[in-house]
C-alpha cells in the first residue's frame, strides 16, 4: 500500500556534458526510498530538442520484475491560446 511516491529522473551523462536532452528514465520510489517502480520516456530526438515543452511522448511504466503496468500517451498538441481546443492531455 503507497501512501506517496518519490519521482526521481536518472541523469545521463551524455544530456549533462552536451546540454541536449536525451529519452528521460525515472526512478518510482517508496516512502522509504525503495525502487517499486521504473519508468522510461519514448519519443523522438526532433521531439525533445525542439518541441520539448510541448513534445508528444510515451511513458512505459514497469515494475521491479520488469512487467508493464502503466502507459502513458501524450500527442503533440499546441498550446496557444488562439488554438483553445488543441491543450495538452495526458
């Protein structure tokens, strides 16, 4: 039973020396700081780089046996407030 989670995104090397973002990986931890969760983000280098606010993405969520039991799905939406019926949605 979870009464709150701890989200931490594992840095890569390679994003901190160059400045560029690479696919994002995150740690789901327990109160106690125990990993129950792992999750990583799937989209395109286009998408991070020069849509990264707005970027289109999938999240796979995995247990600690490496099963999947969570996805998450986010179109590439803008976000102008000309364009009102097109704002993010998870």
């Amino acid at each position: 039973q979870l009464d709150r989670i701890i989200i931490h995104q594992q840095v890569e090397l390679l994003e901190a020396i160059l400045g560029t973002e690479t696919s994002s990986k995150y740690e789901i931890k327990n109160h106690l700081g125990q990993r129950i969760y792992f999750a990583v983000e799937e989209n395109g280098c286009f998408d991070r780089n020069l849509c990264s606010p707005i970027r289109s993405f999938t999240i796979r969520i995995a247990d600690n046996t490496g099963r999947e039991v969570i996805t998450v799905n986010r179109p590439l939406r803008c976000n102008s407030c000309w364009f009102p019926c097109f704002l993010q949605e998870v």
